[in-house]
DNA sequence: AGACAGTCGTTTCAATTCGC
DNA sequence: GCGAATTGAAACGACTGTCT
C-alpha cells in the first residue's frame, strides 16, 4: 500500500531531522496500516524517544499545511491511549507551530521543525525552510486537485460520481471552472489514485469515493471555503433559525444547524448559512443579525454567513432529493426532519462544515451523518 | 466539414524572499 | 518589522487533434 509507504518516509525522514537538529534519537515501535475507509481513530505508529523512555501515538500526516488545522489538533488529541500524541507531518509552518504548541500538541517534521514538551525534555524548533521538492513532484500534482478550482471539481464528482465519465465541456460546466482546469484536476486525481478508467467499459470512473471525500474535507475549509465568508454575526434568539425559511433568501442552513435537521442528533449552538450575495442584507435585517464583535456576546448565537460556492446543479439535485416542488413565498420553516426539510447544504458540505470544527460533539454527528447520507453512489452508469 | 475532446502557452495571483 | 521584488503555481481559454 503506497499511501502507508509514504507515511512512512514521512516518519522516518522527520526522526531523522529530529535526530540531526535536536539530538534527540528515537525509534519507531508499531506501523499500523490504516484501512482504508475506517475513520476510529488509530494511530499510524507507535514511537518511543530514547532519551526518556516516553512513548508516543503518532499521527503522519503529508500535506499537512493544507489539512484544517482545527480537525488535525482535535485528531491528535483524541488519539486512544495513555502516551501523548504526537504529530509527524512534512512540513509545519510558524503560523501552524504556534498554533499547535498554544494548543499543546507535540510535532516532528521532515524539515526539522519539531516541538516536545515530555519533562525533562524540551524542544521548540520551528522556521526551518520547507524542502524543495525536485525529484518527487507528484504530491503538488496531486495538489491541483485540492486547489480552489480544483475543489470545485472535486466536489462536483463527489456530488455526482457519474460526472467523471462525462466529456471535460460538462464537468466544467457543471463545476463552474475552466475546460483547461478540468484536465488538471482529472490528471490530479489520476496521479494521486482516487481516479481511474474502467477496464470493461473504457471511461473514468472514481476508484476511491472515501479516501477523496476525506481529503476533500480536509482541504476545503483552508483553500475554499473561507473565501466565500460574508462575515460573522450574532443573532439575539437562540431558536431564530427554527422560524426562518431560508429558502425565502435563497440559503441553504449547513453546518449544525443542517446537521440537526439531517440527524436530529444535535441541538445546534453555532448556525452556518449558504446565502447569495444578493439577498444578505435581508437575512440581516429579517433576522435581526448584527456583527459579532470580538468578545462574544454572552447569550447571542453565533452564525456564520457564506455565499454558497458550488454551481445550481447541487440546488437541483437536492430538490430532486427531497422530491418536491421547492416552496417559493411560505414563511412556514421545513424542519421537521429531514425527510420534509428543505433548504439544507449538500451532506457533503454539512459533513465538512461539521469536521472543520474540530469540536469532539460535532465530529460524532458528522460521522453519523456520513453514515447515513454520504454513500459511494452505484458507480454502475 | 463540423463538433467535440483534450492540451498547452499566457496571464494572473499568491506566497516567499530580500533589502531597507 | 514592513514593503518591494521575485518566483512559482494556478487558472484560463485559444488552439490542435480526433472522430463521425
């Protein structure tokens, strides 16, 4: 398995550069290899550091810059077992070191950037420059993929799997992007085997629906999604959401909130919204939103605005989900379950939403979420 | 010959490095 | 520490090739 190899390298490089900048040695005691799909939270090794006897569980993670850093903390520190968890990744830039050394996660990286904090035992290196990748260009081929645009596309063939065997004219169409980008992204994602062609039937097909939508959500949040962000805001009544039609605005509730209708498994207490552009002003005024000032407000709820990123084709499929004509001027909310709601982000997008913030409620109604709604589709077509 | 599929050169943008 | 310059990657769309 190429994947667990290349976590592998990561590891060894990154007790190397450990070795080299800090002195310190350290062995690797357990590799597991991950299958597949399975989210529980394994680690990828057992090490132990020879100065002090202390073992760790050790989470390897390439292209860690472009992984949220939120779910990446939160992964490492719910990491089963009495050892501290420690992550080994490529590259750790400054801003990220702060961050996970504010956050008390341990880190090792290829380049020798390195914080443990295990008396008596204290390292802090970070800047070290990230090493130029000359005869390994793959992974930033791989990246294409994981780009803006490219997270267009790729979520355009999480949505629609079958759209991958269709010409690059209808995936660019259909994804809101370039022809040209089209085939990057294709190329990408063949590079980095979430792709293929079908041997019987000669067209493309996704080989691996989990191990993309993974590093879809992964990817989304730091590359994509905060640049639709319309802002931060409060509102005064904790259920305001309860009696808004967001269809009424053209929105679409995503994160808790949609989460809560979908599994009715989470009383949400941060709403996101999906709201073009055109119609902020009013869903502020309706809604009676104001802008969140730094320090929150006590009892406020906190929402979140974004303009939805993906193209019509997500509106169309979910109103051919749910089945029904979509309710134009009915000031009555449909959020009764999600069977009769309307108005809710893609799964997929809920999913991500849920994920990206790392909180530990969340990711367990983000799994079940996934399990009940996000399934590799038939890929016969 | 026309339509469609995929490639490649150019432009734009963002991140990084350098100099003050 | 800040702004300017540089570099490299991403995105676009015109162009070429292929098929019917």
């Amino acid at each position: 398995m190429d994947k667990s190899q290349s976590e592998l390298d990561i590891l060894k490089l990154a007790i190397e550069a450990l070795n080299s900048n800090a002195g310190l040695e350290a062995e690797i005691l357990d590799t597991t290899t991950l299958p597949g799909k399975t989210t529980a939270r394994i680690p990828d090794a057992e090490l132990r550091l020879l100065e002090t006897g202390e073992k760790y569980r050790v989470e390897v993670k390439r292209h860690a810059q472009n992984v949220n850093l939120g779910s990446l903390i939160n992964q490492i520190k719910r990491l089963p077992g009495p050892e501290p968890g420690l992550l080994a990744a490529d590259y750790i830039n400054p801003r990220m070191a702060e961050k996970l050394k504010e956050a008390g996660v341990q880190f090792i990286d290829t380049c020798g950037n390195a914080y443990i904090n295990q008396q008596p035992v204290y390292v802090l290196i970070t800047g070290k420059k990230q090493l130029k990748l000359s005869d390994n260009s793959v992974p930033s081929q791989i990246n294409r993929a994981f780009e803006p645009k490219g997270l267009l596309v790729t979520y355009a063939f999480l949505e629609d799997p079958s759209l991958v065997a269709k010409s690059y004219r209808e995936i660019a169409r259909v994804s809101a992007v370039a022809v040209g980008t089209v085939g990057w992204v294709i190329n990408a994602l063949k590079a980095g085997h979430y792709l293929g062609i079908d041997a019987s039937t000669g067209r493309r097909r996704i080989t691996n629906y989990e191990k993309l939508l993974d590093r879809w959500v992964s990817a989304w949040p730091e590359k994509l999604k905060h640049k639709h962000s319309l802002g931060k805001f409060t509102a005064k009544d904790p259920h305001w959401w309860k009696h808004t039609n967001i269809q009424m605005y053209e929105g679409y509730w995503g994160g808790e909130t949609a989460a809560a209708i979908y599994t009715n498994h989470l009383k949400p207490q941060v709403a996101t919204v999906y709201i073009p552009k055109h119609n902020l002003a009013k869903l502020i005024r309706d809604s009676r939103l104001s802008k969140a000032r730094e320090q929150g407000q006590d009892n406020d709820v906190l929402v979140y605005l974004y303009s939805p990123f993906w193209n019509t084709s997500a509106q169309r499929s979910l109103a051919r989900d749910n089945n029904q004509e979509l309710p134009k001027e009915t000031t009555e909310p449909l959020l009764e379950n999600a069977e009769t709601a309307v108005g809710l982000a893609n799964p997929i997008i809920v999913y991500a939403d849920l994920i990206a913030t790392g909180d530990p409620r969340n990711l367990e109604t983000a799994q079940r979420l996934r399990d009940e709604y996000i399934t590799e589709p038939d890929r016969a077509t």
